[in-house]
C-alpha cells in the first residue's frame, strides 16, 4: 500500500472513530484516547483489538440516524477519460484515478482524500465523511 492511501485509510479510521459519539466516549472511558489534546495512541490497533465492541456501538449510532441522514445522490460523469461523480448539490466529488485507486473531495478539504478501489469505493467513503459531519454537528450541539 503506499503511503498516500495508508494516509488516506487513517484519516477514515480517524474520521469514523472521533465523530462516532458512542465510540468516543467509550474510547475516553477506557483512557484511549486523551480529549484534552485529541492524542490518539495505535488507533489502528485500538480499532483491531475492540473491533466488535466498536462495530457495535458504531451500528447503534448508525441506526439511531437513519431516519435523518440520506444518502448522497450523486451523478456520473466522464472527464479526461477518467470517471468521476458529482452530489446533486455539488458538495461531494468521487474521482476514479488511473493509479488504480480513486479519491473523493468534500466541502472545505484542501485535497481529495484517497481509497483503495474504484467509483463505488470513492463514493461509499464520501457518503461514511458526509455522515461523520453529522454525528460532529450532533455532538457539538449537545455541548
């Protein structure tokens, strides 16, 4: 893997762990993960190790959104001989790469961030970053 898309599947671990509240609290709870300076010690081997318990309380904050957040509409497109996919509203952009992975943009990211896969894997990593600002919204506003 190189090290752009190890990069990339980090910074999705981060996204999914640090805006899923229930998996927050309970990685605070068991002394993780430090609030104080958002210092995250082997995330990755945090996640490995307590996968199950994580899935877990991630599908419950999954489900408890269901009803509110949608899925993103997107619309395929064809530029430079390269797929690619627009949201409706043009927040979300999905590109397939010739490096034989794709990447995807989202309202103020500076680059796109980068997923092992094609179009379908692009766009279902924009869709689990589109929720994860959800959940942060959530959680900020209930302080």
């Amino acid at each position: 893997m190189q090290r752009h898309e190890q990069e990339a599947r980090d910074e999705h671990y981060r996204s999914l762990l640090k805006f899923h509240k229930e998996v927050w609290g309970w990685l605070i709870k068991r002394g993780l993960v430090d609030p104080a300076n958002d210092e995250w010690r082997g995330f990755k081997e945090i996640i490995e190790e307590h996968k199950d318990e994580i899935e877990a309380a991630t599908r419950r904050a999954s489900k408890a959104l269901d009803p509110v957040v949608k899925p993103l509409e997107w619309h395929a497109g064809r530029h430079g001989g390269v797929d690619y996919a627009d949201t409706i509203i043009g927040t979300y952009n999905a590109w397939n790469s010739t490096r034989k992975n794709a990447y995807f943009m989202a309202p103020g990211m500076g680059t796109g961030c980068w997923v092992e896969g094609g179009l379908a894997e692009a766009k279902a990593a924009a869709q689990t970053h589109f929720e994860a600002r959800i959940h942060s919204a959530l959680a900020k506003s209930e302080g």
